[in-house]
C-alpha cells in the first residue's frame, strides 16, 4: 500500500516538477540579454511563445488526459505521427508551391497554422465522451500536422536547424505537461470545463481561418 501510494504521488508530481522545470528554462530565454540569445531564443521569444501557438497544444494535451489511458495513448502517438507527417507534406508544399519565402502563398499558409491547431484541439476537448476517444486522437494527429507546418515555416527565418529540435521538444513538452497537470488535480467537472472550452477553440477557428480565406 505504501509503494502504492508513492508512486501514485510520483505521478501526481510529475506534470507540475516538469511545468516548473520548463518554465525556468523559458524563463532564462526571456530575461537573457538579447545579444546573447542565439537563434533558437529569439525563435522562441517571436514565434513559439505566442498564444496562438501554446493555447492549442495544451487544450489538446488537456483533451488527452480526460481520454482512458489508452485512447490517452493513441492519442500522444497521433500527435507525433502528425508532426512526421506534417513535416513531409509541409516540405512538398514548399516545393511545389512557395517559390519565394515571405510571399503570398507563404503568408497565407502561415497563417492558416493556427486555425487548424484551435480546430483540432476543439473538436478534441468539445466532443460527446461516447466518440471522444475515436476524435481526439484524429485531432491530436491533425495539431501535430500543424504544430510541424508551424516549425518547418518559421525555423528559416532564424538560419539554424537546431531552432526544429528545440521547437518539437518545445511542443511536446507543452502537451505532456498539460496532460499530466490536468490528471494530477482532475475533477469531474473537469469534462464540461472542457467542452466549452473547446467550443471557444472550434469558434475562434472559424472567425480566425475565415479572416484570413477571406484576405
């Protein structure tokens, strides 16, 4: 019972120990001097420390700790198999599309990044409980395709690949925290919380993407 019981608290420790540690180092990034940030600081700093990019990875990650563990599972293994996929895809798009990097094409898939992200972290927190399972791992597959398209669009700007490693650890340190955080305090209204605010997510999608289809 005692093994039992701290391990359990392990676990419950483990979501807020990696929140804290991750927030230190995010923290060291921000309040270094500028001169001394290097590419992947200032990429951080600009691009991945944005709202738009951090609010729908941890209403995914969110989304899969209220799943049963094993759709929990499937689902983190959906969301590394979008950001393979969504690398290549991204990469082919490039090349058969964007001829100039900052162009109108560029711009326009930028900015589609984020609506598809709020779209797919909504439909995988807004979902009935009885089909949540199957669409939240369909979710996490097609935030991870944009979290990818994300990365693969802005790491050039800064002129260093090691932006792509830290931008993936970046990314998936957000979700699992976020998971582990909402299991370690998770309440039954937790659900509910939950869907309204994934219909946020899905409604701030439409007005955003609609926005920029639009243009």
């Amino acid at each position: 019972m005692v093994g039992r019981t701290s391990h359990s608290d392990l676990v419950r420790l483990a979501g807020p120990v990696l929140a804290c540690a991750g927030a230190l180092v995010v923290a060291v990034i921000l309040f270094s001097p500028a001169a001394e940030r290097g590419p992947t600081g200032w990429w951080m700093t600009k691009e991945a420390l944005s709202v738009r990019r951090v609010l729908p990875l941890i209403g995914l990650g969110a989304a899969l700790a209220l799943l049963p563990w094993r759709a929990g599972l499937i689902g983190f293994g959906a969301f590394a198999l979008g950001i393979a996929s969504g690398w290549h895809v991204i990469n082919t798009l490039i090349a058969a599309v964007i001829q100039v990097p900052g162009g109108a094409a560029y711009r326009a898939l930028t900015s589609l990044v984020s609506p598809v992200a709020f779209l797919a972290a909504g439909v995988a927190l807004a979902s009935p409980a009885r089909v949540r399972a199957y669409l939240a791992p369909l979710g996490a597959l097609a935030a991870g395709a944009a979290f990818a398209s994300f990365v693969r669009l802005t790491y050039p700007i800064f002129g260093d690949p090691g932006v792509v490693k830290a931008g993936i650890l970046f990314g998936l340190w957000v979700i699992v925290t976020s998971a582990l955080c909402v299991s370690a305090f998770r309440q039954p209204w937790f659900a509910i919380a939950g869907a309204i605010v994934g219909s946020w997510f899905i409604g701030i999608a439409l007005l955003d993407g609609g926005a920029v289809l639009l243009k």
